[in-house]
C-alpha cells in the first residue's frame, strides 16, 4: 500500500525521469534573419547584440570587408549568440547608427 510519502516520492521520481526525455529546446537553432551593422571586424545587431557569424564548419566568418556597413543575415541562432550562416551577408549601405562592438 501506498502511503503519502511514497507517493510523493514516485511522483517526483516520475517527473524527473520524463523530463530527461524532453528536448533541450534553448538549446537547438532557431532561425532567424538579423540586421546589423559591422564594427572593428565585429557584427553588432540592430539591437545591440554583439553576434558571432560562423559558418557550417563552425569557423568564424571575416566580416571586415562589410567595416561601417549595415548587413543583414540569415541562417541559425545558438546559445552564446553564435550564428550559423546559410546565407552570404548582405551589405545594406553605410550604417546610420555608429556603436563599436563590445556594449
């Protein structure tokens, strides 16, 4: 026979085993387009993130030709703000806000 404490004990016991088979969802890639602008070889989103472009090896990518440009981006967002290239960066024009990389 079951008492309340053994109950418990199954219940938590169960929980825990099920969420262990759960997908880690922060984990995996989101897919995402960003637009930002590109200082000291560094690309920084429109809202202030600094994102490190990689590409499918995990390499980062050499942005410093886009130096002062506004460039969009496609492909997958990581933990850390890494982000998976799908896509050649797209050069927009001249940036229209001056922030240097590092916030």
């Amino acid at each position: 026979m079951f008492t309340n404490r053994r109950l418990i004990a199954f219940g938590v016991a169960t929980l825990a085993g099920l969420t262990t088979l759960l997908p880690a969802v922060a984990s995996k890639p989101v897919p995402k387009t960003i637009v930002g602008c590109v200082f000291n070889g560094g690309f920084v989103s429109s809202d202030g993130y600094d994102i490190r472009p990689m590409d499918a090896n995990g390499k980062d990518v050499d942005l410093r030709r886009f130096e002062g440009h506004q460039v969009t981006i496609r492909g997958d967002l990581l933990p850390g703000d890494a982000f998976i290239l799908k896509n050649p960066p797209a050069d927009s024009g001249p940036c229209r806000i001056m922030r240097p990389a590092g916030k």
